[in-house]
C-alpha cells in the first residue's frame, strides 16, 4: 500500500451507505483516498469495491464509533496503511427510536436519549481523539462534523426529536470547543448541514440527492489554509446557532 501513502488519505465514517458514501465517492474523485469506515464487513467492502470501480484509491475500516476498543483499532489501522490522515469526516449517525412518544420531550425515553448520543456526539469524541495524532502528521488537516439544522437553536427545524435534534445541538458546541483548542494549529473544524436527503435515514422521502448533501462536506474537507474555524454551513453559507 505504499502508494497509500503518497496521496491524501480521508476517513468517512458511516461510509457504507446514503450521504456518507456519496462524500467517499466525491472525495475519492478529488484523488484522496478514502478509509471506508463502517461496522458492517459486508457493505464495508461493498462499498470499498464501488468507490475502486469509479477509479478511487479505497481501503475498508472496521469501525464502530461506539466502541473504544474498535476506535483505537481503526486508528491503527490507518496508521498502519497511510501513515497519517488529511482529512476526518464524522458522518455516523442515527435518529434514535421515535415510537411510542421516545422522543417526544413530555415523554423522553432516556435510554434512547442515551443511545442517541453514544453515536452521535460521544462517538464523534472518540474517533476525532483517536485521529488527531495521524491529523497532525497532515500538512493541511481538516475535520468535519456532520450536523443538521435541526440542531439550530434559531432555526428549531424539522419535527420535534428530543433526543436527535438536542444531539446536533452539542455537536455544534462541541465542533466550536474544538476549533477553539486548535486554533493554533493547521486542524481546520466545522460542522456542515447536508440538508432534507433521501437516504435510508429518511425513508428515502426527501427532496435532495445523497450528492447534494455531500457537496457541503466535500468543500469543508478541501479548504484552503486561510478557510473558516469554528463555523457551521450549508449550501448557502452560514447556517445560525
């Protein structure tokens, strides 16, 4: 795999499927090459084999972003094959239970709340910790978090989820704490907001394409040194806290 190691090399987690293999696919196109991560061996090499069969460098990477132990051993992994990492995107995701009231706030099941953030912002801890030594081997590293409006304090998007939209809410305060530490360093931080996507996610009843939404992630995780810290986007520009 030495050839690995003359390219840029990008972490996509929850790259097996839906946005995060469409930002695998746009950034293997750039000429990274893209560290499928994802639980399942099956889709993972799935999607391994696509992205080689569009003409992008691809390695799999057992990752659950849940557990400590597979974190630590997907960083290894990485070093291992590459040597370093230009670029993390934190896709992984779920929504979490939405039956019987889960995340109705009046009714809020806490262990759902729980199970939501493991995934969604502890998970995000876990992996970005794991891979900032091999980030700060890159000469322009960059991180980026995948949030949602539905996050937005300002906006209050979407339908009421007591337990997915507080989720994006931390990660939001989480990416500017990050940015904040790293302020100076060559780490880039910002969280992006694909926007309404058809995925599985979704029930595949949403107006965007997987693509769509990744183009926001693409243009975070290829900005220029002097590109913005600490923000949080969509297509349009900046998206309000």
């Amino acid at each position: 795999m030495d050839g690995v190691k003359d390219t840029k090399t990008a972490l996509v987690t929850g790259a097996n499927k839906g946005i995060g293999l469409a930002i695998a696919h746009g950034l293997g196109a750039r000429g990274f090459t893209v560290a499928v991560g994802a639980r399942d061996d099956a889709r993972r090499e799935e999607a391994v084999e696509r992205l080689r069969a569009a003409g992008a460098g691809a390695f799999g990477v057992a990752l659950d972003v849940t557990c400590d132990d597979s974190v630590a051993a997907a960083a290894a992994t990485i070093e291992r094959t590459a040597g370093r990492l230009d670029v993390l995107v934190n896709n992984a995701g779920i929504s979490g239970r939405t039956d019987q009231g889960a995340q109705d706030p009046t009714t809020l099941d806490l262990d759902g709340v729980r199970t939501v953030l493991d995934t969604n912002v502890f998970g995000v801890v876990r992996v970005t910790n794991a891979m900032l030594p091999l980030l700060s081997r890159a000469s322009s590293p960059r991180i980026v978090n995948m949030s949602s409006n539905m996050g937005s304090l300002t906006l209050q998007t979407g339908p009421i989820m007591a337990a997915y939209a507080p989720s994006k809410t931390m990660l939001n305060s989480l990416t500017a704490q990050y940015a904040r530490r790293l302020a100076d360093t060559n780490v880039i931080v910002n969280a992006c907001c694909p926007g309404y996507v058809a995925t599985d996610f979704t029930g595949f009843n949403a107006p965007r394409t997987p693509e769509q939404g990744a183009a926001i992630a693409i243009r975070l995780a290829t900005l220029p040194d002097d590109g913005p810290r600490g923000g949080f986007f969509d297509d349009d520009g900046t998206v309000p806290w």
